[in-house]
C-alpha cells in the first residue's frame, strides 16, 4: 500500500478535527472541501465567518458542514481567553490575552491546546515565525525535548525513495544537545511513514577526516543521541555521500551500520538543512512534504507559503495522522 493510501486508512471516518487558520485561501479551502468529502478530518475553519464564506462562494467551493471559530464572535471567548491566560503563567495579561486571541493562529492553537480541535495546519499565508510561536507559547514541547524542530519527507519514483531530512526550517545553529534531540525526534517521525530509521548525522567530514569544531559538534550529538536512546540506529560523523552510496561507505567507512543505507538525514544547522532540501527537490525532482513540526505536545504543521493545494491535502493528511501518536 502507497504511503499516503496507508495513512489515509488510518484516519479515515475517524472524525479528526484540524484548525485551519487561513481559511480564506483559495489553495486552503480547494484542500479541505478534498478532506471533508472524503472523510478524513474534520476541517475546522479560523477566521471571519461572513470573509470565509465569501472567499469560498466566490471560488465555488462548498464548506457546507464545516464548523467556522470566528474569534471576534465566538461564544467561548471568555473559555478561551481564561485559558491563555493560564498557560501562560503570568506572563499575558488578561487585556494582552484578548489582543493576542484575535490573531487566527493565536486562537487556532488555543483550540488544539484545550482539545477542541485535533491539531492544527498553517504557514500558506504565514511565515513559520507566525505558526512556530504559538506553538511554542501554548502547545510547548514534549518532555526531554528543548525545542521543536522541522522535518520534510523526501520522496521520489513513485516512493522507490523515501526519506526524512531534518531540520530544515526551525533551528539556525543547534547545541551538539539539541542536535541529538532533533535526531531522535525524526527517528520517530520516520516511523510514521514506514521507514525503519538509520539515522545519519551528517558533517563535511566523515570519521574524522577533517578536524573542526563543527564536526566535533556532530560528534558530540551522535554520542549524545546513542545515549539517550540506546536502541536508536545511528552513526556519525558522516558526509552525505558516505550516508547515502554504498560503494563510498565502503571506501569512507567500512564499519558503520548507517553509512551507505541511512534513510534519516540529520544536518549540522538551518542552512545546509535547507539548502539541502531544496537541492534534492528543485534538481533531484524529489517531492518535499513538510515541514513537520517535531516534538510539540500535539501536532502543529507548518507549510511554505509556496505551497499548492496538493501541499495543504498531504500535510493535512500527516497532521492527523500524527494525532494517532499522541
């Protein structure tokens, strides 16, 4: 069964509930009128009712039957308001919690947070900053985990390839602590899409062939990662010709269980993560899905704001998939 087929029957007629922001968007609403008739979530539409339901008439599109949350006419604003405030802990006031709640994300995250909808997916018109921070603020990471991270499945040939580069789209220049975190948050995200995780962390050197505080930085995360979960599969530090071709594994390193079959990349920092993914995408003609948002309480999606409606349907898929993990 294809990847998408498979994560479609598990949440099928499951009745799960996804906020969605920006529900004004062509490529937003064209995607949940797809999720809504073939029952796989429950969309739950953010915004301005009477916006919303002209941006969908205009277009042709049916949102009957999709509950719409307008945060400036909701009848649990005082609800929702009260518990902002509280997971806050003091640091919004009240008067600052009502300002905040107005912004569409704001308020989508507070319904993932008190359990009114399932999960949640933006960033078609937001920048990741915009979906990240309340996330952050509400949501929070999972315990053992310092921060979130952002990984994009990879796939190519009808799925003859398949793998997870992370991160590419959250953290500019992670500690060797965070780096470890981050490979043990994709490890387990890999497993949602069936890849049996080999996890590389990869390096401009590979075993040591080059000296430099950064690779010892990799070095230091891959110890950290065996350490943490010692059951994890994982190798570094490795260059990605190493992590990916047999035939240099043997010349590079000739002992390492990943090098040459690894199908988790981990990267150094932001910049080669996402140079990276997008090297692979743009000449390599793989298509990249994501970012998913890795170590968050309860799934956030973040997507790019070139994203097309295919982009909004799949991630939306993985959302709620990733609510079966929970």
């Amino acid at each position: 069964m294809e990847l998408f087929d498979s994560l479609k029957f598990k949440i099928v007629r499951r009745g799960i509930r996804i906020a969605f922001p920006e529900a004004t968007d062509t490529r937003i609403l064209s995607a949940v009128a797809r999720l809504k008739g073939e029952e796989l979530v429950e969309p739950i539409l953010i915004g301005k009712r009477a916006d919303i339901e002209q941006a969908a008439a205009v277009r042709g599109i049916s949102i009957a039957n999709m509950q719409i949350y307008d945060p400036n006419d909701c009848d649990r604003w005082d609800e929702v308001v009260d518990a902002f405030v509280e997971v806050r802990k003091g640091k919004a006031t009240r008067e600052q919690a009502e300002v905040l709640l107005k912004d569409e994300n704001y308020f989508g995250t507070m319904l993932t947070h008190m359990g009114i909808t399932d999960g949640l997916v933006s960033g078609a018109i937001h920048s990741t900053g915009d979906t990240v921070r309340p996330a952050l603020q509400i949501i929070k990471t999972k315990p053992g985990i310092s921060r979130t991270s952002g990984a994009f499945l990879m796939m190519r040939g009808n799925e003859q390839e398949k793998y997870l580069f992370s991160d590419c789209a959250i953290n500019v220049n992670p500690s060797p602590q965070e780096l470890a975190e981050i490979a043990i948050a994709s490890a387990e995200t890999a497993k949602m899409f069936d890849i049996d995780p080999k996890v590389a962390m990869l390096s401009f050197s590979t075993k040591g062939s080059a000296k430099a505080p950064q690779a010892d930085a990799t070095i230091e995360a891959t110890r950290i990662a065996k350490e943490l979960a010692p059951d994890l599969v994982i190798d570094g530090e490795l260059q990605f010709d190493a992590a990916y071709n047999q035939s240099v594994a043997q010349l590079k390193a000739p002992e390492s269980e990943v090098a040459g079959k690894a199908n988790v990349y981990v990267f150094p920092d932001l910049q080669s993560g996402n140079i990276g993914y997008k090297l692979a995408q743009r000449l390599g003609n793989f298509e990249a899905i994501g970012p998913i948002l890795q170590g968050l309480n309860k799934p956030i999606s973040d997507l790019s704001r070139g994203c097309n409606e295919e982009d909004v349907y799949k991630l939306s898929i993985i959302t709620a998939a990733q609510t079966l993990n929970d």
